[in-house]
C-alpha cells in the first residue's frame, strides 16, 4: 500500500483564493445574462451571482468588472429580488466603512461650553457645509443631515487641524479644487477640505445655525455666554472677515480697515456686540448684490481688532499677526489710547475715514510696527481677497 494515498484521496477545504478564482471564471461565463432581454433567465443569473458575490467575499465594484455593468445597476436588483449584500457601502465583509470610524466625539457640539468651541463654530457658520441627502420616509421626501464638509484655504490648514482634533476624527484632510466664475471670469483655487459623517453632528449644528442657505434665510447668531461671544465672533472674522488696508494712504498707520459680511441678522449681533464694547458701530451696507457687510476704519477698526485679537491664541493665525501689529503700532504711536483723529465722511458718502491733525506719525517705534504689518499686507501673508498683483 502507498503511504501517500491516504493523504492523496483527502481534499483539503478551499481556500479565499480558490473560491474567488472559481467565483471570477463562473462569473466570466454569466457577464451577458445580467442585460439579457429574458427576465426569468437575467433573475436566474442575477441569484447565483449574488451567491458567488457573498461566497468569495468580492466587493460590488468587483463584481461589476466581472459582469461588466455597474455596481448601482446590480444593487438595484439586488435589492428588487430580496438579495442580501455585504453592508450600505458594498464592501467586503469585515471591512469597516468610512462613516463608522470618522468620529470619535460626534457630540462635541451638542453644548458649547468652552472658547475653542465657540471659535471653531463662528468658523463653521461662516464656511462649512452640512451634508444633506434626500430619503423616502412614508413615501415622501425629506432631507437628511448625514455629515460635514468644510472647505478652506491651503494657508488655513490650521482651522481644519483644530476641527479634526475637537472630534477626534480619522477623516483625512484632502486638497480639493474650487472653481469661482465671476463677470465671465473662472478662476481655479487649490483648497484643503475635511469630510465627516455624523448625523448627530450635523443635527447639532444645525440646531447652532450651520445650514444650507444660511444668507438666505436671515438667521442670528446662536445663544451663548457672555465669555463666549467674543470668541464666537472672532470666528466670524476669521471666516467671512477682513483686514485690509488702502494703498493710495501713503502713512503705514493710516488706511487700515476690517469689517465681516453675512446676513443682516448675523451683523445686526455684531453691532450689538461692539456697542458693548463702547466702540462706534458703522451701518450694515450692500456688498454685491446678494450679501451685506460691516466695516471699521481708522482708530475704531484698531480698538475692535484689539478686543478681538488680544491675548488669545484661538484666532487664524493669519489674521491674528497682521491685527497684533497694528494694534501694537497704535499704542507705541498713542499711549494715551487717542490719536486725536477727526471723523469726516467720505465725498461720496460711502464710507466714513479717519485722518489726524499732524499727519505722519513721528514715533520710531510706532514706524518700524506699522512697516512690519504693511510689508506683511504686501506679501499677502494677511488677509485679503486673493493675492494682488503688482503688490
């Protein structure tokens, strides 16, 4: 007798690799009955396909390019002959999908009781965009919040990094393609967005105000603290904000202005606040045809800024170097906290500005603060609507 034909009359089970070779070359003989014009011949085939599908552990995309045909066409029949798939995603089993693991806190914005997160709301009303799709509930239509996307400039890498953090999610930060056309102009911004799913996070802010359409809809700012708004509004400014300055004032101190857009609701809350703070609020006016703005100038702009950007590391970094020195440039030239300016208006009445009695400002130290944040505006490194040319 053969010692070996005890082990040679043993088939050993199959293995993952057999059993999908085998699934492959059975699904290579079924590609042309899945779009065959009998039904009863396209079900038959559409059954052991599915049982191929489910026995060798193929995702739908796999089985697609077997059948040549996609994976929402087989999942709708699928789903139509009663078929059991692997999950929602159409992954393999034991795979664990995006939307599960995207969130480690989903409900960090169910209360918002600290700074960080009111800084990094103020930001989301201004810029992020609640992931909204349509389902079938008692056969009718209504919206479902399922995620979070917020989108921001490659230099604001900073506010996506602390919103990834405040959730500890495991959603990776993705460079992405903005496409703007205005007047006929189409111009390509190279972007970074974070993607996350959680209903109960979309839910939340939601409730916070972080809708779709938000202009649109003339909604305030949310109920907070008293210690929280001015973080709140911060975000604001860091977001839908500005700090800008005209180039035809020939003093570096002079020409300085900054201002929020939004709704009329939402700077209707921010005059509030800065008549809080005993600081002159200006009129909400138009900018552009769809959206309205607030605007500081001069020695006004300056005292807000420092309210605002003072003693804090929860700001754009950005933003918060340009208004630190300015403001820094303000009290070396005025430590008395005034620069004697007159307010006029301008000729054509469309903004009010602010010029001193003796002109240029004499002080060294002031000088060499107001040079720093001039040659900080000139290199775009502050924030301004896109870098300038010739500048």
């Amino acid at each position: 007798m053969n010692p070996f034909d005890h082990h040679s009359n043993t088939h050993s089970a199959p293995t993952d690799l057999i059993r999908r070779a085998h699934a492959f070359k059975r699904l290579n003989a079924l590609r042309s009955a899945p779009r065959g014009n009998a039904a009863e011949a396209r079900d038959r085939a559409l059954r052991e396909a599915n049982a191929l599908y489910l026995r060798a552990g193929l995702t739908l995309a796999e089985l697609s390019v077997a059948l040549r045909c996609s994976a929402s066409y087989l999942w709708g029949h699928f789903r139509r002959l009663g078929l059991h798939t692997h999950d929602s995603t159409h992954r393999r089993a034991g795979h664990v999908p995006a939307r599960t693991i995207a969130l480690g806190q989903p409900g960090a914005f169910a209360v918002i009781d600290t700074p960080q997160k009111a800084h990094l709301l103020g930001l989301l009303i201004a810029d992020a965009k609640p992931r909204i799709r349509m389902r079938r509930v008692h056969n009718r239509k209504t919206k479902v919040y399922e995620g979070l996307e917020y989108i921001v400039q490659r230099r604001d890498r900073w506010a996506l990094k602390r919103l990834k953090d405040l959730l500890e999610s495991a959603a990776t930060i993705k460079p992405t393609t903005t496409v703007l056309t205005h007047r006929g102009t189409t111009k390509h911004h190279d972007d970074l967005s974070l993607i996350v799913y959680s209903s109960r996070l979309a839910r939340d802010l939601a409730a916070l105000g972080v809708v779709p359409g938000r202009a649109t809809r003339n909604l305030p700012l949310p109920q907070l603290r008293s210690d929280l708004v001015r973080h709140l509004i911060r975000g604001l400014f860091d977001g839908d904000g500005w700090i800008t300055r005209d180039a035809r004032v020939k003093d570096p101190l002079k020409g300085w202005s900054c201002g929020v857009c939004g709704c009329r609701a939402v700077l209707s809350d921010v005059r509030r606040f800065a008549k809080q703070l005993g600081i002159a609020a200006p009129p909400i006016c138009p900018n552009g045809p769809n959206n309205l703005k607030l605007q500081w100038s001069g020695i006004e702009a300056v005292r807000l800024l420092e309210r605002l950007y003072g003693e804090t590391d929860l700001a754009l970094p950005r933003k918060k170097v340009v208004a630190r020195a300015l403001v820094a440039a303000y009290q070396a030239a005025y430590p008395d906290g005034t620069d004697g300016s007159t307010r006029y208006q301008h000729r054509e009445g469309k903004r009010w500005c602010y010029l001193t009695d003796d002109g240029r400002v004499g002080t060294r130290q002031a000088q060499n603060l107001a040079s720093r944040a001039l040659t900080l505006w000139t290199r775009n490194i502050h924030p301004t609507r896109g870098r300038r040319k010739g500048r």
